[in-house]
C-alpha cells in the first residue's frame, strides 16, 4: 500500500500541471480526489474504499475533460492511471 500512496502523491503533482483553468470548480474537485485518494492510502483504508473513490475520480476526470479543464490526451492518461490501480487494487 506504501507504494500506491507513493504514486498517488506523484500524480496529485501531474494532475496540478496538466490543468488548463485551475480556477475551475472541477479542476479543484479533480485535485481533491487526488488527495483523498493518497491520504486514504496513507491511513490504510481498505482496497475497496480506494477502488470506490477511484471510480468517483474517473467520473470526475471525464467531467473536467469535456468542460475543457484539462485535455483530451492527458484525462485519457489520468484515467489510465486510475484503472490500472483499480486492477492492481484487486
């Protein structure tokens, strides 16, 4: 679980650089999730509340890419990195 918390806290940071409108409602909801995501790994929750909330930023991830928060290619990445950790969560 250390390493999943390690790599959470590594895409909070590629998440804050991929955002175009870093004002926006969902790009802060979008960071949020993130954090949830790392500081949920960081107190041990159980694989199946990080799946949960890794769905919930997925959906939050299309959300931002169709308002043009963050683009097409880099939510595609994003949310890549959300469904691989759910396999490995597993």
């Amino acid at each position: 679980m250390d390493q999943f918390r390690k790599e959470a806290e590594r895409m909070i940071h590629v998440c804050k650089g991929c955002i175009d409108k870093p004002n926006d409602p969902l790009a802060r909801e979008l960071n949020s999730q993130f954090q949830r995501i790392e500081d949920e790994a960081q107190m041990g929750k159980s694989p199946g509340t990080i799946r949960n909330r890794l769905k919930t930023l997925q959906r939050t991830i299309k959300s931002a890419a169709n308002s043009q928060v963050i683009n097409h290619s880099e939510a595609a990445s994003l949310d890549k990195w959300a469904e691989d950790s759910i396999r490995k969560m597993r």
